[in-house]
C-alpha cells in the first residue's frame, strides 16, 4: 500500500496538513508528493521528510508538450494517473490516491482494506438520502461534472486496472478541459466511464469517506469525544474542496455564499483546518509562481498544441 | 419459484415494434409480456388479438396524469413512463421486471438475465464495456458519457426496497421533465441512470457481449449469423435494439450515426432484413396513419410544443386534476385579456 498525491508549489502547506494528518493515522504507509515546482521548492519540501517526486521522473513521454499545453491546474490533473501509472509499474500492489486539500480525521484502515480486494476503488458524490431542493440542484450539476469525485482514487495492481489508468491517462493527455456542454469536466467526467471499463469496481458506501460540499445538507458532521462524525459514522477524511483559510467563514467557492456556520458542518473542522493551513506557510506560499507559464499570457492560444487541443 | 415479467412502452403508432419485440421474446421465454400503451386506445385497436397484456396509463397510478401526457411530447411520454411501468408491475406481485424498449428483438431465452435479477435489485447494461477500439475512440466515448453511461433499453428491477426507492427516485427526475437537452445534462431518462451505481448498493452491471447490441457498440460485438444462430463476440445474441432505425430507410442503421449502414456492419445485416421483415408483416406501414391521442385538444386543434413547454414550466403550480386538454385558444385570449394583455399570460 502506497499514499500519493500531485501539487503545485501554491499548495505546499495543504500537503504538509494532508501528509501529516495521514501519517497520524499509517505512519507506516509511505506518502510520495509529485511537486511540479522550482527545484529549491522541491528541495525544500523533500528536506521536511516528505517524499517527492518531480514530474521528469516520471517518465512521461509526452511532459514538455503536456506543459506547454495546460495551464497550472490542467498539469497537476493531468499528472494524477500518471503517479498512479508509475507507482503501479513499480511493483506496488496498491495505490491511493488524495487530493491535497483533504484532512485525514480518523484511521482508514476499512477503507484501504476495500482498495487492497479491488481493481478500482471510488467515492461517490451522493448516497442516497431523501429528496431536498439543494440535493436536486446538487444532482443536476453532477450530471454535467461526474458521479464520482476524483479527489480520492483507490487501485490495486491488477491487468484491469492497469489499462484503466493508461487510458485515462491518455484522455486527459489531450482532453483534459473543463468544458461542461460538451461533456469534458477535467479528469472527474472521465471517471463515469469506470465501473464499465474496470469488470472490479468497487463504490466506496461509507458515508464517512471523501465528504465534501457536495453533501450538503444531507450530512451533518459533529464533533463528540473521540472526533469527528458524519450521520454516526466516523469522518475519515474530508475534502476541503474550494475553500479558502483566507475566508475561513465561507464552506467553498463551489458553495455560493453559504457559512460555515449555517451549514451542518462542525464549525471547529473548519476553523481547524484553516489554523492548520495557515501555520503550515499558507500565505507564504499563495503566490508561489508556476514555472512553466507562457512567454505571454496568450501564447497557448496561438501556440500549435494548442490549436490541436480546441475543438 | 420466482415469478417474472417483461415490459415495453408505445404509443399507438408504434405498436408493430411491440408487437415483434412481444412475439420475439415469447418464442424464447415462458414470461408474460405487457405493453404499456402510452397513448389512448380511440377504438383503434383490439387487445384480444395483440401478442401482450395490454397495460393503460390510467393504471400507473400517477395523481397528475393529465398535465403528464400534456408537458411530455409523444417520444418523452413513452420514455418517462419507464420508471412509473416497472413500478406498476412490480406492484402487482412480479418478482423482478424486464424493462425492454421499443425497437428491440429478442433472439434467445433471457433466463441469464433474470438469474442475475434474483440476486440483485437493479440491473444495467452498459453502453460499452471496455474502451472502444476504433479511430474515434474518443469521440465515440465523449457521445457515450453525454447520452449516458447505461443503456435504458435493457434495464431490469427486483422487487425490494432498494429498487422501489431507486424507481420513485427516477420517477421525480422525469416526471416533469424527460427532454434531450445533451448540453445541460440530459437525456431523456437514460442520464440519470448514471447515479444508479452509486444510489444502488445491490446493482449489477450485465457484461454479457450478448445482451443490447446496439447501433453503439454493433462493430465492436462481431455478429455472425450460421443455421439461423445468432452470435456476438462468440456468445449468443440475446437481445438486438435497432434504436433509431428507420424502416423507411432500411440501408442505415440508425438516425443517430449518418455514417453508419447497414451494408458496413457485416453480417448482421442478415438481423436487420430479418426485423425489416417481421416489422413490416406486423403492419407497421398500416400502423404509422394512427393518430396520436395527445396531439391535440379536445377542441382538435393542435397542441404546440411551445405550449408544452409553458405549461412544464409552470411546475408545481399545475394542480393534479387539472386537464389542459379542456383548453382552447378563447381560454388563452380570455386569459390574456383578464390579464390586462400581460405578455406572460398563457
């Protein structure tokens, strides 16, 4: 078993609480951070005890005209199956992976025990729960983002799933956009094409598992002595997706202008996680540039890759 | 010793459809056959001599029934009852319900299908089952994921909790709307049955190479035809859909694919004469003149799809016992005028 995620430089502390929070719970899984950064960045980073892997490493054929082609958040997304592709090719009998903007609040040992016994492990948006205005708002959007979220991937080292990442991996190569009409939403709409493609898939149905905004309002998660908990399930690991430390009132950017404190969600998770961030260097680091940024800002659109990349 | 049941939806023009996918099911299958007639009989047919139990929508059980086959036009009122017929059935003491669409013929006995139904509450048949291998691999998946991952042709639902939920579940999505708009997310019903995995814990994905040859995976399944046999990727063919197929154009194959005909696919143009055949002798050239019984209004005049529309997005302020049919054309003026000649007066 194997832990793995991919960054840029601006999200330096969120892996630092990410890693951390992991290593609390399986200090013996090893965690492997791709860090598509300044090499002092990656030096820095590495010196912290946190393993890092730099995206040449990774024998990616294809890198240069992969960067020249995306933007920062097209590459890190681009990069996930290929961290997968690799540690699998290595040998590792299973892979997960996390996104950086995850706490990890309780052990997820039933969790790995599932992505050891299948090919392909996901984490659903929604369980069922009953109707509600927000919930139907919530599934009309899924329609045209994905069923299951791509923060969390599960896989063990079977012929099946290893096709399934060279082939994600050769999608998101070309079509990795967010163009909703047309049916592109990154790496995330991909992933509906799954459980047809990998005979193993297994749907992750613990609620307490890769809770996000999404759920809203059919979770409310509370804290009691021991930690955290989702519906009187234990949160294992919740994904802080679209939220900002710098507005630590505001649930996430995909969220409107719902509050922290008018949602189900424990307000001390929140408040916690942006204490975390911030101390891990969040400021420091907000602005950390992305080294392969174009000569000018509308270079891609007249470069030739990307001419190929439009429709 | 489970008790089964297979169903489709027609409206009356299609009834030849039907009536093959009934005789070709029963010709393999001890199971009785309904028909959920998603149109009104007008006198124009006799259910004695039909090779299915005739099912009306009357029977459904849906309290605002009439605003339901006013909002939906005739395509999207057959493929909106889908839920509401399986539930139906279900209901009345089946264990578990074929759901099979029109457009379908059954080649061989469908017992594997139902094994898999006792041991599971909803059953899928995914478009594809591994990555295309063709030159538009790619495009062909983007299509794939915009109309939607699972096939609504073949779908089958056990009778328990989980399944019922599921059904009411699909039922709310499509009641009021059912509309091909593949640019917000929608498909007819057949989108949201992408949840059905993740909302379903029991569910199975049927990966029998036999089972739901379409025009979207008919070049990958390699048909060959010897002795009458019919045989996909070398297991039997159990159910061929000729979804958009035009018997007036008998060279293509579907609407959907203009590139695609029949003359490409190999042998499985045998299957097609074959359906063209059966289609024809079911009196589907007669069938076509029948009229469509929510066309228009009770007065005869033609109901608009704009006015469909409308009266959709008046949502929930439609009552149940509500019928749009009364309505003519001096309603709306009146209507209008009341409304001192407000624009939005409908």
């Amino acid at each position: 078993m194997i832990a793995c995620t991919v960054i840029s430089a601006n999200y330096v502390p969120a892996v630092r609480v990410l890693v951390a929070s992991f290593r609390r719970f399986h200090p013996a899984i090893p965690f492997y951070v791709v860090l598509a950064a300044e090499e002092h960045i990656c030096q820095a980073v590495a010196a912290e005890g946190i393993k890092v892997l730099r995206p040449d490493e990774m024998e990616i054929p294809t890198l240069p005209a992969l960067l020249e082609r995306y933007t920062c958040l097209q590459t890190i997304i681009a990069l996930k199956p290929a961290i997968l592709r690799y540690l699998l090719a290595r040998g590792h009998d299973s892979v997960i992976y996390l996104d950086a903007d995850i706490l990890v609040t309780a052990s997820l040992a039933p969790l790995l025990e599932q992505v050891a016994s299948h090919s392909l492990c996901l984490t659903p948006h929604l369980h069922p729960a009953p109707r509600s205005a927000r919930r139907e708002k919530i599934e009309r959007s899924l329609l045209l983002t994905g069923i299951y979220n791509a923060g969390f991937i599960g896989i063990a080292n079977h012929e099946e799933s290893r096709r399934f990442v060279a082939w994600w991996e050769e999608r998101l190569r070309t079509h990795n956009r967010r163009d909703k009409k047309h049916g592109y939403h990154y790496d995330q709409r991909w992933l509906d094409l799954a459980p047809s493609f990998v005979r193993d898939t297994h749907i992750v149905r613990d609620q307490g598992c890769n809770v996000g905004q999404w759920c809203l309002p059919d979770v409310t998660v509370t804290r009691d002595g021991s930690g955290y908990r989702v519906n009187d399930v234990p949160l294992r690991f919740f994904h802080f997706s679209g939220f900002d430390p710098l507005q630590p009132e505001k649930v996430s950017r995909h969220a409107g202008r719902l509050k922290v404190s008018e949602s189900g969600f424990a307000p001390e998770l929140f408040a916690d996680y942006a204490q975390l961030l911030r101390s891990a260097g969040w400021e420091q680091y907000i602005n950390a540039p992305w080294p392969w940024d174009p000569p000018w800002p509308w270079h891609r659109w007249f470069t030739k890759s990307a001419s190929q990349n439009r429709r | 010793m489970s008790r089964w049941a297979a169903i489709t939806i027609v409206s009356k023009r299609h009834l030849p459809l039907a009536r093959v996918t009934a005789q070709s099911f029963r010709e393999h299958n001890p199971v009785p056959f309904y028909t959920l007639l998603a149109d009104d009989e007008q006198g124009r047919l006799d259910p004695t001599r039909e090779p299915f139990a005739l099912l009306h929508m009357e029977e459904l059980g849906i309290a605002a029934l009439k605003p339901f086959q006013f909002w939906h036009t005739e395509l999207e009122l057959s493929y909106a009852s889908t839920p509401f017929a399986i539930q139906c059935l279900l209901r009345r003491g089946y264990d578990g319900v074929l759901f099979l669409k029109q457009e379908t013929l059954v080649l061989d006995d469908l017992s594997p299908v139902f094994t898999k139904l006792a041991e599971h509450a909803v059953v899928l048949t995914p478009h594809l089952l591994r990555p295309p291998n063709r030159p538009d691999a790619l495009q062909h998946e983007v299509r794939v994921l915009r109309a939607g991952v699972y096939n609504g042709g073949v779908v089958g639902f056990a009778d328990c909790e989980e399944a019922h939920w599921f059904l009411e579940w699909w039922q709310a999505k499509v009641f009021r709307r059912c509309v091909r708009q593949v640019k917000r997310g929608y498909h007819f019903e057949q989108r949201w049955l992408d949840f059905a995995p993740s909302l379903v814990a029991r569910h199975h994905l049927l990966r029998d190479p036999g089972v739901n040859v379409g025009h979207w995976n008919l070049l990958e399944r390699h048909i060959r035809v010897a002795n009458n046999r019919v045989t996909a990727l070398g297991v039997p063919c159990r159910v061929f859909r000729f979804s958009g197929y035009q018997p007036e154009r008998p060279e293509m194959v579907t609407k959907y694919n203009r590139h695609l005909t029949v003359a490409d696919t190999g042998e499985a143009a045998a299957v097609f004469a074959r359906y063209h055949a059966l289609l024809m002798s079911a009196g589907y050239t007669e069938a076509r003149k029948l009229p469509y019984a929510y066309e228009t209004y009770r007065s005869g005049a033609t109901i608009s799809e704009r006015a469909r529309r409308a009266y959709q997005r008046q949502g929930d302020a439609v009552s149940n016992d509500d019928n749009p049919f009364e309505r003519t054309s001096f309603d709306r003026f009146r209507r209008w005028f009341k409304m001192g000649g407000h624009p939005k007066a409908r």
